[in-house]
C-alpha cells in the first residue's frame, strides 16, 4: 500500500514529525484530511480523503471539491465555508453529498478552521477533515420512511398523532388532531392546552390519574378515554394512548407521544342502547301496571256502585223523617256524588288501559275547574292552601272526556298542595284560564313553593321518576298522555324558588 504523503512544509508550519503524526492520528479515526494555503492556491488531501469517493491518491491530487458537491448542497456548504474565511464563524462545519468515482453521491461531514491569517486578518492557512456519515444519513432516511409509514398506518387506521415535550411544554399535534377538535392553522400548542384545559370536568380527575400513573413509572402505557372540548365549545368523546419515549437520568419523563382516537359516535351509540334498554324497562313495568289497573278497576267496581246504591237508599228513606234529616241529606248527597264520580274514573282507567278513545262532550272549562276545587276542598283546608281562581270571561267550550279533565286537574292541584307543604308563608294556589293566542284554552296552576326538584327538572314526565315517598311517578305521565289525547300540550311554564306553573291547552270548540 502506498505510504501517505507527509503535509508540505510552510514557513511557521508545524515540524513535519508532527503534522505526520498528527494526520496519522485524524485518519485512524476514519477523518480525511486537507491542508488550503489560500496565498499559492496549493490544496493537499490525504489518501483517506480520496477513498471516501473511490479514487486512487493521483486522482486525488487533480479533483476540484466544489465541482463534486451535489447542486442542492452548493449554495449552504459555499456560505459557511465562506463565513469561516472572512471571521464571521470560528470553526466551518457542513454536510454536504459529494460526487463518487461511480456516479454515486455520499454524504459528507466537513469541519475546518483558519490556523493561519496575515496581518489584516486574510486567511493563509486552512485546515480541516473529511467524514463519511452516509450510514448515519441512511439510517435516518430510514427512520423517516418508518415514520412516514407508521404516521400513514396510524391515521389511515384513524387515529391522530401528538408529539409532547413535557419538559419544555410545547406539543406538537397532527392535522387531523386538529381536526377533531376544530383547531384552526398551525398555531403552536402548548400540552396544559390540551391536557388538562380542556378535558371535561366529570372526567379530569379520572384522565390524569392515568396520566400520571404512566408518568411515575407505574404504569407502561397511558390508556383512557374521555372528552375533550372542541374550539365551539362541545366536548367529544376520544381515546387517548401515550408512552413516555425519554427520561433523563433520574427517571423524569421528558418526552411523550401517543394517538388520539375520536369515538363519540360509539359513545353515543353506546348512551342510545341505555336509554333504549331504560325505555324497555319502563314499558315492561307500564305494562305490569295496566295489568294491575284492570283487575283493581274490575274488583273496585262492585263496592263503588254498592256504596251508591246503599246512599241512595238512605237519602230516599231520609225523606220520611222530614226536617229533621235536612243536616245529614247533603252530606250523603256528597258521598253519593263522589262514589258516581270514582265509578266513573274507574271506568276510564279501564279505557285508558286498553287504549280506548276518551268519552267526549262539550265541556265548560270553569265547571270542571269549580267542581275540581268544591271536591278538593277537604284537602285544601287541612294543608291551609288558599285558592285564587281567575277564569276569563266567555270561554270557548272545550271537546273533552269531562272525567279525565278533571282527573288532569286534580292531579295538578295535589301536586301544587304537596309543593307547598313545608312552606312557612303563606300557601296560595293559583289556577287561571284563558283563551290563547291560537284560539285554544289555556289552564295553568301555579304554587309558591321551592321549585322542582333537580332529579326531575330536567324531564318533569319521565315515568316512575318521583320525589314522593308514597309516589309511584305515574301522575304527570298520565296526565301529558290525557292531554295530548285530547290534542292538547301540558308543559312547565316555568319553576323556581318562587314557585311552579304547570300549563296545559285543550282545542276549543269552533263557533
């Protein structure tokens, strides 16, 4: 094998023994080495240098290096070498393709610096090494193509990617983790505005608790799912897996990357199968409830009309006695009335049960609200309830089962009276009529105590919800299905701790 050439001697150059040693030193380490006098132009490049690009030591010696640079190269390795020249930098470094004897290009690691200047600061000397880093440019090509690959299988599977520097905050987010939750541009993120400032407060606690598990060491992965706020303001529900990729020396977690998922359609499915499965439960227990209603209505049914029966017959023979009886006649008068009217009830219950079409008649709304009050009389007195009764004049009759009204009314004014009952002011009842607006009636009934409460505000209807011990949550149900039959609305106008009004419509009659 040829022997290297020693570098040329210049005047205040090193002694030849140790620049030999020197060179000798830099292409153990697998460096090529080059010597520029800038002032005679004379370049020298050690063998090493050469063989990097497959030419032999007399090649060497004729090639131009900025001939061999690949063009996309030329214009930054030309910048710094020429920052480095003129004092700018102290040390020239580029990485740069340079041109092999095989057409190929291989990528090279240049580091130099001007030994030698002239009194005005020119540079005379400059000298510098060669590395070969095409394996290191490969293997990160390498990994780029991986992650290309592994980005492409991940949001080709539909998950987002996210990239988070714990320890200096920044997160880097995919476009389409932007996407899920309506992040606008490429504006920098920082990881608290993702975690934990918009995570929904019912799931806060649960998410970082697996966060930090992970975090610690205790966990291997993060693994949850939980909703996140979008930029309008609603939460979708997503999951999230992350690991921790660095830890420094103490084992604090530096860097962490991971997926998001959007799966909000699943948990809305997911929250339609249970409501679905609740609406089933309530249907079955309707069901179980129309059973016991029919054989109640049918065995209620013989001691009402005997009762009847029996009232009449004392009223009739109270008539021998004259007036004498006169204190006791109304009083059975009144037992005899409401024992027709429960006969009567209990006839619609049986009807309603079976789905049988309400008996209706032309129905004058301020009788059904008197009769209503004279019968509930009783109650209203032991709860210490005043009732105000403000009915407008010249209300349309109304097509209705007069029954059912009243038993829709009732149930509105028990409900108003057991409202106020712990009340400590006083306890005022207020039921008004009305012709609306398009030509239907509208009754409302309205109490002063606290308002509804918060387990049923949000749905005031929903079968077998109640707050009353001895309640079984089928009075409002009922009494929206009665109106509605009737082609009627019942709603809450409104409840607070002022108080409740209940308000519903019946058509009126035309002409």
């Amino acid at each position: 094998m040829e022997q290297p050439q020693a570098f040329p001697r210049e005047p205040g150059g090193p002694p030849p023994d140790d620049a030999e040693r020197w060179r000798l030193a830099l292409e153990a380490s697998g460096d090529g080495v080059w010597d520029w006098h800038l002032a005679s132009g004379h370049e020298y490049r050690s063998p090493l240098w050469g063989a990097m690009l497959g030419y032999t030591p007399d090649e060497t010696a004729g090639l131009e290096w900025r001939t061999l640079l690949h063009p996309e190269d030329r214009d930054d390795a030309l910048r710094r070498l020429e920052a480095c020249l003129h004092g700018s930098t102290v040390a020239y470094e580029a990485e740069f393709r340079l041109l092999c004897k095989d057409g190929k290009y291989r990528w090279i690691q240049a580091r130099g610096k001007v030994c030698e200047r002239g009194a005005g600061g020119d540079p005379l000397r400059f000298v510098g090494t060669h590395r070969d880093v095409s394996h290191a440019h490969e293997e990160i090509e390498n990994l780029r193509k991986s992650e290309r690959l592994w980005r492409f299988a991940l949001e080709g599977y539909g998950d987002a990617r996210w990239d988070w520097s714990i320890d200096g905050g920044e997160i880097h987010v995919s476009p389409s983790f932007r996407s899920i939750i309506g992040l606008c541009g490429n504006r920098p993120v920082r990881g608290n505005d993702i975690w934990p400032e918009r995570l929904h407060p019912a799931d806060l606690r649960r998410a970082m608790a697996v966060f930090d598990a992970h975090l610690r060491g205790r966990e291997p992965i993060a693994d949850v799912e939980f909703r996140l706020r979008c930029e309008d303001g609603t939460y979708r529900w997503v999951a999230v897996r992350g690991k921790v990729m660095e830890r420094n020396a103490a084992g604090k977690a530096l860097r962490m990357t991971g997926t998001v998922r959007d799966v909000h359609d699943r948990h809305l499915a997911v929250e339609r199968e249970k409501r679905q499965a609740q609406e089933l439960a309530h249907a079955g227990r309707l069901i179980h409830v129309g059973e016991m209603a029919t054989a109640l209505a049918h065995e209620l049914n013989q001691p009402l009309t005997a009762i009847r029966n029996f009232s009449g017959v004392v009223l009739r023979r109270l008539d021998a006695v004259g007036p004498l009886a006169d204190p006791i006649r109304e009083p059975l008068q009144m037992i005899a009335q409401q024992a027709l009217r429960a006969g009567e009830i209990v006839h619609r219950v049986r009807g309603f049960v079976r789905k049988g079409r309400p008996v209706t008649a032309p129905v004058a709304i301020a009788s059904v609200v008197r009769s209503v009050v004279r019968f509930m009389q009783p109650d209203l007195g032991a709860s210490n309830v005043r009732v105000v009764v403000d009915l407008a004049e010249g209300l349309p009759p109304v097509l209705a089962d007069h029954v059912q009204l009243e038993q829709v009314l009732a149930n509105l004014i028990r409900n108003a009276i057991d409202a106020m009952a712990e009340l400590a002011d006083e306890r005022i009842l207020r039921i008004t009529a009305c012709t609306g607006a398009d030509g239907c009636v509208v009754l409302a009934v309205s109490d002063r105590g606290p308002g509804l409460a918060d387990a049923i505000r949000a749905d005031p209807f929903a079968p077998f919800l109640t707050t009353k011990p001895d309640g079984v949550g089928l009075g409002l149900p009922i009494c929206r299905t009665i109106v509605e039959n009737h082609g009627g609305r019942l709603w809450v106008e409104h409840s607070s701790p002022a108080g409740t009004t209940f308000c519903f419509t019946l058509p009126a009659l035309a002409g």
